[in-house]
C-alpha cells in the first residue's frame, strides 16, 4: 500500500477532518491541489442506482436505466459462487462505466427473522452460505477496479425503528451467527469499503463500535479498507474517528468537520486516529482510481446473465404427478395480476430502473405453449373482486393447465419496515381454491423475495416459488416452467408452516429501545432441527425434474468424501450439502446441525461424481467467550451429507482433536439445552449475555440527540405535542397505503439526530440541540437558540464551504 505520509503532511488539520464526512448524498470530498479525486458511490446490491437531479437515499428520485439482477435472496438459492461472482463483475463493469468508484452492496445481513423488511435483499439465515455468496459477488465487483461495499455491519436484522435499536446479543451468537458471514467476505474477499449497520450493538452505534471496527474487522480480520456509515447512521463524529469508523454519509455539512477539529484541539482525539482515518480514504483512492481496463458493460450480455441467475434462484418447492416442465402446445390458461405487473424486487435504497421488463405475459410468446387466455384473477389492492374470480375460472376452464402467478404485495417488501406476516393476500388464496374446483391442474408461480406459509398448497400441482426475479425473471420462469432450464433452486432460508413456529416470532420485530436476541444461536434452520419443529420447506431444499442418489461417505481429519449420481432422465444441478453434529456432550449450547460446505453440481442423466469437500478453519470452531477466542472442543463429531437440512442420508463419525477439553454445559443456561426459544426467561437471557439485560424502555423526556422523534408526544410542551400531532397523521396516512411511504416512516422513526446529519448542513448540531431544548418543554428559550443557531449556522456553514474549496483547489496558502 502506498505511503500517504506525505500528502497527510499536506493536509491541514481541517482538511483531513473534512475528508472525513461526505461532499453531498453520493460524494466524497476532493483535493483538487493534492491530487484527492471526489469519489462517487452508487447502490446497489442488484443493479445500479446512480441518480441524477434530486438525490435521495431512499430510492424515491429516478435513477439512470440499469439491468436490474435478481435480488441477493434469489441469487443465495442457487448456492452458486461462479454466478455471484459474474454477476459481481457485471455490476462492477457497469459501475465503472458510469464513473462509480464504491458500490454499496452486498448486503449480507442474517435473516434472523423470516419478516425482516429487507430480506429480500439479503442472501441467507446462514453465515456460511451468506458469506461465500457475498464474497463471489466482491471478487467480482473488484475485478473491475470498483469497490465493493458489504453492508451493514453489523447485526441489522430488522427494519423497525433501525435508526436508533440497539441488537442485544451474547459475544458468542454475534460471533457465529452475525459475524462470521462478514469475516468470511474480509478474509477471503478483502473489500475495500465496508458499510456499518444504522443500528447499536450491545449499547453502542455500529459506526462508532471500536470492538467491532477495530478489535475484531481490523485487528482479528485483518480489513484495510474504509469504513463508510450507513446514510444517517454516524452519530458522534469524534467517536467515530477514535473507534474506526473513516467516513460518514451523506454529508453533513461542514458540522462533523469542526467537531473533529475541536477535539483534536482540546485534546480529545488522537490526531493518529485522525491520520488512520484520512489515510483508510487515501488507499481506497490509490485503490479505486488505478489505471485498469475492465470489460466494457454489455447491455444484452447482462440481461442473459440476469435471466439465467433468475433460472437458477428460483426453487421449485412441490411437482405432483410431473406435471412441469409443461410440454410444447400445452395451452395455459395464464391467471394473475402479477402476470402483467411482475413483483420483480423490493423497495428502498436498492430499486433499480430496469433496461427492460418483459412480463409472464409478454414472454409466453417465446415458448411453444399455446396461451388460451390471461385472466387478473385479483386486484393489486387486495380488495375482493368476484368479477375477476369468475372470468379466471371461465378461462381456466378452456385450458389444460394454469399458470398462476401469485405473490406478496409489493408493500410488503421494502427497507424501512418489516413484515407483519407470512402469509398471501387472502383475495389470492381465494382465487386460487376457485381455480382448484375446477380440476384443471395449478401451476403456482410465487413472487417474493421471502419466506411465504403455503397452507393452501394441497390445491396446487406444482409451486415454483421465484423470489425476486429482476428484470428477466419472467423469461427465466418459462425457461423453468418448460424444462429449457431444470430447476437448481435451492432455498437459501426456512419456509415455516407459520410463523408461530420461528424461534424469533414472539419478538420481532422489536418496538422497543432494545432487540433482544434471545434466541442465542438457535436462529431459523437452527432452531428447526434443533427444536425438532418441522418446517413446510427446510433450509436447502428444492425440487429438481430429476433425481440425485448420495452414497459411499468416507471421512478423515482434512475432508469429507461422497458420491452423486444424477439417477433421472434429464441433465440436472444439485447442491450437495455437508453439515456438522457434535456428538460428544458439549460445553457449548449448540444447534442440532450446522451447514459447514456444500458444493454445487451440474450431472448428465446417469453421471456419476466423487466430491471432496474439506474441513476448514471453520468446520468445527467454537467463540469461546472464556477465553475470547475460538476454540476446538476435543470430542466426536458427526458428519452429514445430502440435498438439504431436512434429509441428510450419509453420516460418519470423526473424532477430532480440538485446542480445548470436552466441558460442562453452565447449568444457567440448561433452558437452552432443548432449544425450543420461542419463550426465553431473563434470567437464561442474562446468562447467556453474561450481564444484566439492558433497560429495554426509552426514558423520554428529556429528550437526548437519539431519541426517537415518535416519542416527541410524550413532551411536557402542549405546542409541541400539537405539532407532534401533524407527523403522526402523516404516519397513520403512510400506514394506509398499499406503497409504503419510506420517507415518512423514515422521519417518524428517526431520532432528533436526524435533523443534524440528513439536511446537508442546514441544521447544525447547536441548531439540533435547540430543537431537543424545545422538545423538553423549554419552548421560548428553545426556539430562540434555534433561530441563532441557525442563522449562524448557515454563515459557519458558508464561510467553511468557501474556505475549503479555496484551499482545496489550491488558491490559497491553507491555514493551519
Ligand atoms: C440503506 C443503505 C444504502 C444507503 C444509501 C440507506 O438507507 O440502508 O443500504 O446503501 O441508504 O442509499
């Protein structure tokens, strides 16, 4: 890496503090006189979003057209690196064809719960799947000179109020179960960028976390790169500098940059943590601005891609009587809305402007079925509409099968909030038990980029559930449903019978100061297997129009070895699966089975293949909070091999030789032993943290500068709760809608901090503190300061915007 002493001997102290805090929403500052390019960061996670004119962090302004991939959850189904990595590569050279330096994604937070809002743009309940996928996909973004930027670090599992929750979780579930899947993307990845939750882990905000950014990313893992906030998510700037947090976003103002100047001054900040954080921005310079020649974004090349990454995501969960692939002339009777107005991704931060948005409808002409008819079925609304019933099931009629495009509400997938339930909209339910009277067979094609209950599924011959398809999805799902592709899905997550049966459901989300993560490790597939609650669909499963024999496992100290057979009649993928058991008693609570490896197949009919799948750093480890590091426990250990978690045909046993001896379960913890954590009491909460469990309950007022502004109707000032009145209507308006209002719920559920960091200057942190003052009760004198603060705060904030750009660009001597 390239010594920087140089130009940090060129900086002025508030120079390199104002390096530290974005220019506008999208970009970082410039140093025109020492060569400091501004650098531009773009989401997303599937697709471009750069925007133009009005820019926004929410996905509300238009963005420019861009080949919209999959969403992360349906590209995890197919558990394949190579993909990930391509389309990685995709989004890289695209990128860089439009100037971007930082793309921020991947998004690999663990789906906790099945509801989290934004699972759809995340891969997987697992750390292993989610961090080899996540990894692929920044190889590939960084083969192009762009950075990628996983995100959000860290334990940011639900939307609600995620501005100001604090994720309460033991050292030991945070290491294996929320960690391990960014440690293995830093390890075998190495990104350059890194994004931090919005949220508070253990008591302290992500962006500010010295245990996570330093001890445990930079010391233990090894990272290098920058460490960017979440838009809105940095609180205290000088804290951030001191605990490895390099730069917030979006900016500011100039208003960090004085904090920053100020406690260098007073001698509160190391002016070496100062240095490490302009000079983690002056690598990802050197980095991103490096002469390198990528491929050259390929519009149609692209969308290939993404129609074959929409194929290979998508899972088919059930097939009566082989009733698909539909063979060439069979006449569909194609039913549902979302057959004409696909549910193609979610909404929020990552909405992508497709090139082109081809729908089930339009693309049927591309196969050789015969469409006898399209029928809405149901209204988009979920209002009851027996008319459309009547017509679907007229048509249906006509036809030797349906084609049923069901899914969730669009207003069920967006970053902001989560989901209240699992279950479809009950006019499509309705729709579909109409259809199923008719004994024409039902093909259900399910959109959504989450776990659906499927209660219903008796009524159907087949369910290809498609998650979030991206733009090509609709022909993706022909080339399914046809047999052009046999279907490799495999789900990357827990289909539950309901949701009553998560360990999560009875908390989440959380609505309070605190989420408690109770459930220690026992966390989706985990607490499944290890609380023998039997899932609809288990983690890892999928259908395929053939099948797969497992035989012959053999073990030793470096690998587990096995065979597949492709035994059916057509070519096929498979995703062999390998999870661990510990045998021997434990001093550790542990989930019945871990996934430890898998590898994904591709077989001729009658093909044969050896797999070797080998033991790693982290096949049998253990975080160890006694000794703070991780550990072998000495003992016997289970092999397990086969399609998914739920059917694991080949066992073997190993002994292995760990760092530690065999231990004691603490009997505090003896409730956890049978896994069943749906209900956890404080006391075997508190055991498992190892500390009392933090007041779960805001005490407002006084307000604080991260007190949530939907308390404000608590204020002792009756003015205030009278103007506090306007947002919740505002609130109440947005709840109603069938299209969340993100912005709404955003402001609502902010804190007072907000106001600081998301008006690019305008309200400084004295004018914040004014409005707090005001909140508390102390309206006169509040809204005075208020004033002042900012008139004087626009005069700060013009002479400092003036100061640096001259300095910057060289017009002047700086003054130090
Ligand atoms: C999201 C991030 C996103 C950022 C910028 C935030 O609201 O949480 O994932 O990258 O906005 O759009």
């Amino acid at each position: 890496m390239t010594d920087h002493s140089h130009t940090l001997a060129e900086l002025t102290l508030f120079e390199k503090a104002a390096l530290l805090s974005g220019a506008n929403v999208w970009e970082t500052r410039g140093i025109p006189r020492l060569g400091i390019p501004r650098l531009w960061m773009s989401d997303g996670p599937h697709g471009l979003r750069k925007q133009r004119g009005d820019a926004d962090h929410l996905g509300l302004g238009e963005s420019d057209p861009a080949v919209c991939f999959p969403t992360a959850a349906t590209v995890a189904n197919s558990w394949d690196e190579e993909l990930a990595e391509e389309i990685g590569t995709a989004l890289g050279q695209d990128a860089a064809s439009r100037g971007v330096h930082m793309l921020l994604g991947p998004g690999l937070n663990i789906k906790r719960s099945p509801l989290g809002g934004r699972n759809f743009e995340y891969f997987s309940e697992d750390p292993e799947l989610s961090g080899r996928l996540a990894a692929a996909y920044v190889r590939g973004i960084q083969s192009t000179g762009v950075a990628a930027t996983p995100k959000h670090f860290a334990a940011n599992s639900q939307e609600l109020r995620r501005l100001v929750s604090d994720s309460i979780v033991d050292e030991r579930t945070l290491r294996e179960v929320y960690l391990t899947a960014f440690e293995i993307v830093v390890r075998d990845a190495r990104p350059w960028a890194l994004m931090t939750a919005y949220n508070l882990v253990n008591g302290t905000y992500s962006h500010e976390n010295r245990h996570l950014l330093i001890d445990i990313l930079r010391d233990e893992w090894g990272f290098d790169g920058l460490v960017v906030s979440d838009w809105g998510g940095a609180d205290d700037p000088v804290a951030s500098v001191a605990s490895g947090g390099t730069i917030e976003m979006p900016s500011p103002g100039f208003d960090s940059a004085h904090a920053i100047v100020e406690a260098v001054r007073a001698g509160r900040l190391d002016p070496a943590d100062l240095d490490a954080r302009v000079d983690e921005l002056l690598t990802l310079v050197d980095r991103v601005t490096a002469p390198r020649d990528p491929d050259p974004f390929d519009e149609p090349r692209a969308n290939a891609l993404a129609r074959r990454a929409a194929a290979e995501g998508a899972v088919l969960l059930r097939n009566e009587n082989a009733t698909l692939p539909l063979a060439a002339g069979t006449s569909v009777a194609l039913i549902g809305a979302f057959a004409e107005r696909p549910r193609y991704q979610g909404a929020g931060s990552s909405i992508v402007n497709p090139t082109r948005l081809p729908t089930l409808r339009d693309a049927i002409v591309q196969t050789q079925l015969t469409l006898a008819g399209f029928a809405e079925g149901f209204r988009l609304d979920d209002l009851p509409d027996d008319a459309l019933i009547t017509e679907a099931v007229a048509l249906a009629r006509t036809a030797d099968v349906v084609v049923l495009a069901l899914g969730l509400p669009a207003a069920d997938e967006s970053e902001g909030i989560d989901r209240r339930h699992l279950a479809l909209p009950a006019v499509q339910v309705q729709l579909l038990r109409a259809l199923a009277e008719t004994g024409i067979p039902i093909v259900v094609v399910l959109a959504g980029g989450g776990a659906i209950e499927t209660p219903w599924i008796e009524l159907t011959a087949s369910v290809l559930h498609t998650y979030l398809g991206g733009q090509a999805g609709a022909l993706a799902t022909w080339d399914v449903l046809t047999g052009v592709v046999n279907p490799g899905g495999r789900l990357a997550e827990t289909l539950p019978v309901a949701l009553a049966d998560d360990a999560t459901a009875r908390r989440f989300p959380s609505d309070h100061r605190t989420a408690e993560y109770r459930e220690g490790p026992f966390v989706r597939y985990r607490h499944h297997a290890s609380a023998g609650v039997t899932p609809a669909f288990p983690f890892g499963f999928g259908l395929s129009y053939t099948s797969f024999a497992y035989e012959d496992l053999s073990v030793t100290e470096e690998f587990a070895r096995f065979t597949v057979t492709n035994t059916g009649p057509v070519e096929g993928s498979e995703v062999a699966q390998l999870y661990v058991r510990r045998s021997s008693p434990s001093g550790f609570l542990r989930p019945a089975i871990e996934l430890k490896g898998f590898v994904k197949l591709q077989l001729a009919p009658g093909e044969q293949t050896t797999v070797e799948i080998p033991f790693g750093e982290r096949t049998f480890r253990v975080y160890d909070v006694e000794t703070s590091a991780w550990q072998v426990e000495t003992g016997e250990y289970e092999i397990l091999v086969g399609p998914h978690s739920g059917d694991l045909p080949l066992a073997a046993n190993l002994d292995v030789e760990g760092t530690i001896a065999p231990r004691q379960i603490d009997p505090a913890l003896e409730p956890y032993v049978t896994a069943d954590v749906r209900d956890v009491s404080d006391a075997a909460f508190e055991a498992l943290l190892g500390h009392p469990i933090p007041a779960p309950e805001w005490h407002v007022p006084p307000y604080g500068y991260n007190s949530p502004l939907d308390l404000v109707g608590r204020s002792p000032s009756r003015l205030v709760r009278f103007a506090f009145g306007f947002l919740e209507r505002a609130k109440r308006a947005a709840d109603g809608l069938p299209h969340p209002d993100i912005t709404t719920l955003f402001i609502y559920y902010a804190p007072f901090r907000a106001f600081n960091k998301m008006t690019g200057g305008a309200v400084t942190r004295e004018a914040t503190d004014a409005v707090i003052t005001i909140a508390n009760g102390r309206v006169g004198g509040g809204f005075v300061a208020l004033v002042r603060a900012l008139v004087s705060g626009r005069q700060r904030e013009r002479a400092s915007r003036e100061r640096f750009a001259r300095a910057a660009a060289g017009q002047r001597p700086p003054a130090r």
